[in-house]
C-alpha cells in the first residue's frame, strides 16, 4: 500500500495523533507504578467533594468522557486515513468501546488504589503537601522527607510568586512545614493487627488520613462507602488482602515490605526505600515484645473474668475461646522472635536497592511473608 505524504503532514492528523498520546499518557500517569505518578486523581480539585462517594463519581463521569473524547479521536484517525485511501467499502471507522484501553472506574480497584496511597503518605513516599515522589533513595529519613517537601514547597512558591509556608527556615533546618497535614510514620514501622493494640496501627493512621482529605465531618460515610467498595471490613482488608494487591500491583516486586510471623499473629508493614541496619532491631523492641506484653496483659484480665463468680456462662466461653488464642500467639511469637527476629536483628542487615527485590527480599527468610518465586 502506497505511503501517502500528504496525508501524513496534514495537521489535522497530527493533532489528532498528539492528542491520543497524550490522553494515553495522562491515563498511565494517573497511576501510581508510572514512573511520572504526581498524585491521586480523586484527590484533585476538579473531582474532590466533600465525600468520598461523590468524589469518586466525579471520577467516574471522568472517566467515561475520557473514553467517550478517545473514541472520537480513534475514529477520527481512522476516517482520514480510510478517506485517504478510498476503503470506505472495506473499512469502517467505528471503534467497539471495549477496546478503548483507557481506564474504568471500578469502586473495588479505585479504594484499592486509595488505600496504596495513603499508605505511601504514612511513609513518606508521597506527600499531601507536594507533588510526585518524596522519599525514593535508600536510607532515606523522616529529616528528608521534611527538606524535600519544604524545597518542592518553595519552587512551586517561587514559580508563582509567592512565599511558601515554612520559609526558608524549613530549608536550612529541615523543620516541618508549617502547613504539613498529615505526617509520615516516624520509625517507618507500622503495625497490621487484627485489633487495634497499638494507636498508630495501620488503621488508625488510614483513619486520620482520611480526616485530613475529606474532614472529620464525613469520615464515617466515607468509612462506610470505602469498604463497601472493598466488599468487607477495612481492618480486614488491611490485614489480609492490602498486601496481596500490593504484590499484584508491583508484579511481585514490593517498595513496601510485610514482617510476618509464621501463622500471622504479628505483621508490620515498612518501607523498602527507608530501611537501615536498625529498622529490625526497632521492630522487636519497640513491637514485637510490646505486642507480646500486650497479650499477656490480655491473657491476665482473661484469668480475672474466668475467676469472677459474677461473670456470665457466656462470657466465660468468649474469654475461654479467646485465652486459648492468645496462648498460641504467644507460644508463635516467642519462636519466632528467638529463633527469626532476634538472629536478624543482631546480624544488622545492609542491603543495596541497586540490587533489586529479587536479591534483596530472600535474605530476612521466614521474616517476611512469603512471595511464591521471590523468597
């Protein structure tokens, strides 16, 4: 088939063409594995409300136009071409909807991927304040996390003639920002329990990050529509499939990393890129044996309400059923910190992110949770 030249420099084309590039890109761009990831569409101006519900139907009306607009380009493509080539009664020019690649709104994946990124803010990955990635180098502390976000802060200030807030005392100091709204974790370390027995767990934190985004006020109809999204109890998600999805998402390559036990009474998420030779020994210190303390405690006011003449037969059995768990969590844990966690806090691992997960992942062994052709 002859190349037709004319055809191929007329501007209308290449503004067609330009324009589908650029729609694939931004659609690619508005996910966090794209190497040019800025922040959550459902959490810029255009489509934020007050709501979660409301600001993810914005961002299905969105999505839908965006694939309605690369349609009409595809097909405009194809008419100009098929024009220029007199195949009007061989081709057509329709494009069946389903085979637009652009992204669909789908409330599961979306709470998914809202979940990802504020677990990227409590690490500092990303920030509320800032655009784009944070903390991306190895060893990389909360001290950077401050400076960086006060010097991206104060360019974006500068570019539109402003003063950001915090100064240029941020920037010598590495102070926070003033206007910082939600904070990264401050040992990198973040507890997922079953139960609430540390008030920086997990699901404390998602909690606050979502009284940040969406305020106070609506926080329990927020809570509400995300784990209906999700299909079950967010503590639930958390505990059982954040990591599942997470390991999907970075095709078995993961930036966060989940310290597990053997039978998963103790897991604890951090962060890859801010690992350093004492982020182990701060997991056993500071909860591990904190988390074991905690359940002795339990199991003591367990002994208390089986000895109480005034408890219930019913609740007896509950405490019972409970005591009995506790005592093999306990009896997990002790073997695990002895004969896992306390050999590898001692060793005061070192590891090269140049290296990559494949390397790096298999030498905490039975430390971390297991990835089927990884560890």
């Amino acid at each position: 088939m002859p190349f037709i030249e004319s055809v191929a420099n007329d501007p209308d084309l290449n503004h067609t063409i330009e324009s589908l590039i650029t729609a694939h890109r931004a659609d690619w761009d508005n996910f966090e594995t794209s190497w040019d990831f800025q922040d959550l569409p459902v959490l810029r101006d255009e489509l934020k409300t007050d709501t979660l519900g409301a600001t993810w139907a914005n961002w299905d009306r969105y999505c839908r136009d965006n694939i309605a607009r690369m349609k009409e380009l595809e097909e405009k493509n194809n008419r100009l071409w098929i024009d220029a080539y007199g195949l009007q009664d061989e081709l057509t020019p329709e494009v069946p909807e389903k085979e637009i690649t652009l992204a669909r709104a789908d409330p599961r994946k979306d709470m998914a991927a809202f979940i990802s990124y504020a677990i990227g803010c409590m690490f500092g990955r990303y920030s509320l304040e800032v655009s784009g990635l944070v903390l991306a180098d190895a060893g990389a502390t909360v001290e950077d996390y401050y400076r960086i976000v006060a010097e991206k802060a104060n360019t974006v200030a500068s570019g539109q003639g402003l003063v950001a807030s915090g100064g240029e005392e941020n920037l010598a100091t590495g102070h926070q920002p003033l206007a910082t709204k939600f904070h990264p974790d401050a040992d990198n370390i973040i507890p997922v329990l079953d139960s609430e027995w540390f008030e920086d767990d997990i699901v404390a934190r998602f909690r606050e990050f979502l009284k940040v985004t969406f305020g106070e006020a609506s926080l329990r109809e927020n809570l509400q529509f995300i784990e209906e999204s999700l299909g079950k109890d967010l503590r639930k998600y958390l505990v059982s499939d954040f990591y599942k999805d997470h390991l999907q998402t970075y095709k078995k390559r993961p930036i966060y990393w989940l310290f597990q036990s053997p039978k998963k009474s103790f897991q604890a998420l951090i962060y890859l890129h801010r690992y350093d030779r004492d982020t182990v020994n701060l997991l056993l210190n500071d909860y591990l044996r904190e988390f074991q303390n905690k359940l002795q405690n339990r199991r003591q006011h367990l002994y208390e309400i089986l000895a109480s003449e005034s408890t219930s037969a019913r609740d007896k059995t509950a405490a019972t059923k409970e005591q009995a768990k506790i005592e093999k969590s306990l009896t997990e844990l002790a073997d695990w910190e002895r004969d896992v966690i306390l050999p590898l806090a001692q060793q005061r691992l070192e590891i090269d992110l140049d290296d990559g997960v494949k390397q790096n992942y298999p030498k905490f062994g039975p430390a971390l949770a297991k990835i089927p052709g990884v560890s």
